[in-house]
C-alpha cells in the first residue's frame, strides 16, 4: 500500500504532512484508534484543529522514515506506563499511596479513590493516580503473587 503523503520535522521540531496536493499542515499529531487492544493498527493524523488528515491502517504499511516519526510523535503524546509490580501501598483506604515498578522504573503514586481501577476486560486494567498519569496492568494473573493480593483489597 503507498502512503499518499509526506512527513518530516520542522526547524522547530514539530511534526509536518505534506498531503496529496503539496499542501503543507504544520503541527500534526498522531492518534492510536485503539491504543491497547490494537496498537499498530489504526492511527490518524490530524491538524491542530483535530481534523484528520491522513489515516494509516497499520503502521507497517509506512516507508522506515515516516514510520520512525509516526511513531516518535506517538510516543510523544502518549504516556502509559506498564505497571509490572505493588510493592506497597500505605493503606487500604483511599487516598493510599502506592509504591509500584513500572516498565519505565520505580515511583510511587497517590490512588484517589477505588473507582480509579478501571477493568478494561478479565486481565486488563488501567489504575489512575491523583494527577491522571494512567497505569496499565496488562496481565493480572501474570503479576506476583504479593501485587495481586495488594489489588485484590481495591478490587
């Protein structure tokens, strides 16, 4: 499949799509349609007043080059951290503070209320903390024992 647009970075860093008729869009942003069942899959190009552009079905279909920006732009408006293991959290009432590993290191959060465990289906879950940093719990059944029993209390 050929992509019928171009993309490179301006003098100031910001994404630019040169469309089909040439014309420039200074200040794309890319968006994932579905960012955790289908990553890859699905993601829109939009200007900055949120209309789409372009839209890439899958992000193995772009050239290397546009591919790498794709995806650098994604990474930088997407922040997701994998929470891989509780180490503690300071009670099991809320608010609670949460000292957890992430895919991206140790750090601690503070968990607002239980209606910031969001199920997303039986092995998924997204934890929010109090500044709205979200947290993804791929595979619960996979995390240790000690971090289910902690999760347990909340859920």
């Amino acid at each position: 499949m050929r992509t019928v647009f171009d993309l490179h970075r301006d003098a100031f860093g910001r994404l630019v799509l040169i469309d089909s008729e040439g014309q420039e869009h200074v200040g794309v942003v890319a968006v994932r349609a579905f960012p955790i069942a289908a990553p890859d899959e699905g993601v829109s190009l939009l200007n900055i007043d949120g209309h789409e552009l372009a839209w890439v079905p899958d992000l193995s279909t772009l050239d290397q080059p546009k591919r790498a920006l794709v995806a650098q732009a994604l990474e930088q408006r997407e922040f997701m951290p994998v929470l891989q293991r509780l180490i503690s959290v300071s009670s099991f009432a809320t608010p609670s503070t949460w000292e957890v590993e992430t895919d991206r290191g140790s750090t601690s959060f503070v968990l607002k209320g239980e209606e910031d465990i969001r199920r997303l289906g039986p092995d998924l879950l997204i934890v929010s903390d109090a500044h709205g940093v979200q947290y993804l719990i791929r595979n619960l059944p996979d995390m240790d024992k000690h971090s289910r029993k902690l999760l347990d209390r909340f859920l």
